[in-house]
C-alpha cells in the first residue's frame, strides 16, 4: 500500500510539472510558505546555521533569508520533475549554461565539476546530462521509489555512458568514469562526519569538511571546474567556472578551506539559496558543545 502511495504521488508531481512555468513557480513559492511555518524542526536548523554563519546580521534579516530560502527549496523540489520527465527542449529553455567554454576547455580529461549545495544543483545537473554524458554520486532515498525515479531522471539522455554511483560504493567507483574522461558533478560540501575530514572555517565556523575531492584530483590527475546553478524568476541559470589552478596543492587544510572559501562567495551572491536546512556544524571538534539541540 506504501509504495502504490509513493508511485501514486510521483504521477501527481509529473502531472504538476507539466503546468506553464509561471503557474508551477507560484505553486512552488505557496507550498514553500507554508512548509516555513509547518517544517519547525529544519526551520531551526536553518535559523541555527544563519546566526552561525551570519552573527552580524539582524534576526529580522536571518528570519527573511530563511523564508526565502524554504521557497526556493520547495520551488526547486517540485520544478525536478520537468528536469527528470520533461522534452530536451523544455529544459535547455529553462536552464542556459554559462561559461560553457570552461568545461569544454577540457573536454575528454580527467575532469570534477564541483557543485556546491544550492538547490538548483539537481536542476544543474540533468541541463548539463542533456548535452553529454555526466557521473555523479548520490545518497539513496528512504523511498526505493523516489529514489528510482531520481536515478532514472538524472541519467536518462546518456544511460549507456552516464554514471551513477550509490555512495556507500566509495569514492573509488569514481575512479573509472572520471579516467575514461566523464565529468563526475561532485557534491563534497556536507557534514558526513569526522572520517577523511578536516576542520577548517566556514564563515568563521569550523566545519568537518571532506578531503574527497583533492584527494579524488590527485589520483586521477583531474581538473575541478567549478559549477554553480542559480534560480531565477524565469528558471535556471548554470554558471561554469574556469578550472582552478595549483589544486590541489597537497595541504589538505588549505585545499578544503580554499573550496569553502569559493563557496562562501557563491553564497554571498545567493544568501537565500545554499542548503541552510542540512546540518553543516553537526560534527564538531572534540571539546565543542553542538548546535542543533540535544540529537545534534
């Protein structure tokens, strides 16, 4: 009965997203109004994570930027499913890539695209799959259903080339596709814990942050190429940055505080759109009280 439910709820969400882009928008930016008020447990963390992140702000303004930022999630959430069932056509015309000539700079190589945690990042993703194969990795859903639909949708342009990677496979699953010169969209910005982490300042805050990506450069000799996706009235825009130079450097240290810093002034362009409801500061260094109340 649960999963005929979930399979149900998937058709509504399909159907939904066929609504004019305006239409399915306004819908997202309700629900995520509504989810402000009714998701109090991740209205705390993101509150938590502003007063953190942002001490010199007003409260007002956190409160303000952690509204908006609940519509865009929202918005972002309903508006995968034109990017996991809609035409090319629709997508390329709700999702332009800027910068393009960094990434194809570099066409064939050993190549990650960092993607940090803005919520347009799946949306990011599947516009870039629509022209060329892409790996990545993911994190499997409680819903075997939603988490067939996401696999699917995310890799439905190339399925005989594009990759997709459970993480608990590893990093090392990784290894074949960005040597044989897919791009892997590299998400490395969260807290998975102390494991192959480092602290280092994330707007002044330690934060457990992975050495993946470095080290997954090392190995296969691939560049990181930045890339940022941007929600806006009219849909999406994708922006490739040019590869970075010097990474990595072989300082862990200073290679994971030089990805948060680059992500800090993404942040800064886009307060409203990083990720603020996932715990970043969850794990601490040894000694430090946590953030998040008694579960941390």
């Amino acid at each position: 009965m649960g999963e005929r439910l979930e399979r149900f709820g998937l058709a509504a969400l399909r159907a939904v997203s066929r609504l004019p882009y305006p239409v399915l928008r306004r819908i997202g930016e309700a629900v995520g109004t509504a989810a402000w008020w009714l998701a109090a447990p991740r209205r705390r963390v993101a509150l938590t994570n502003l007063r953190l992140c942002f001490p010199d702000w007003t409260e007002a303004k956190r409160r303000q930027v952690a509204r908006e930022h609940f519509r865009f999630f929202v918005r972002s959430f309903l508006e995968r499913f034109v990017f996991w069932y809609g035409s090319p056509e629709r997508i390329r015309a709700l999702c332009r890539v800027e910068g393009i000539e960094n990434l194809e700079a570099h066409h064939g190589k050993p190549m990650i695209l960092l993607a940090p945690h803005f919520v347009g990042l799946d949306a990011g993703g599947t516009r870039l799959q629509a022209d060329r194969p892409v790996a990545s990795m993911y994190a499997a859903q409680k819903s075997r259903v939603l988490t067939e639909a996401m696999t699917q949708g995310r890799s439905r342009f190339h399925p005989e080339a594009s990759t997709m990677i459970l993480r608990t496979e590893g990093l090392r699953a990784a290894l074949r596709p960005i040597r044989d010169g897919v791009p892997f969209y590299f998400l490395p910005d969260m807290d998975l814990g102390p494991r192959d982490a480092v602290f280092v300042p994330f707007f002044g805050v330690p934060a457990a942050t992975v050495t993946s990506m470095a080290r997954l450069a090392k190995i296969t000799g691939a560049v990181v190429v930045p890339c940022v996706t941007r929600m806006t009235p009219d849909g999406y825009v994708v922006r490739v940055h040019p590869a970075w130079d010097g990474y990595p450097s072989g300082d862990a240290e200073a290679d994971a505080r030089r990805m948060n810093a680059f992500i800090e002034e993404r942040v800064l362009e886009m307060p409203a759109q990083y990720l603020w409801t996932h715990k970043r500061f969850k794990t601490r260094p040894p000694g430090e009280p946590g953030f998040y109340g008694r579960r941390n």
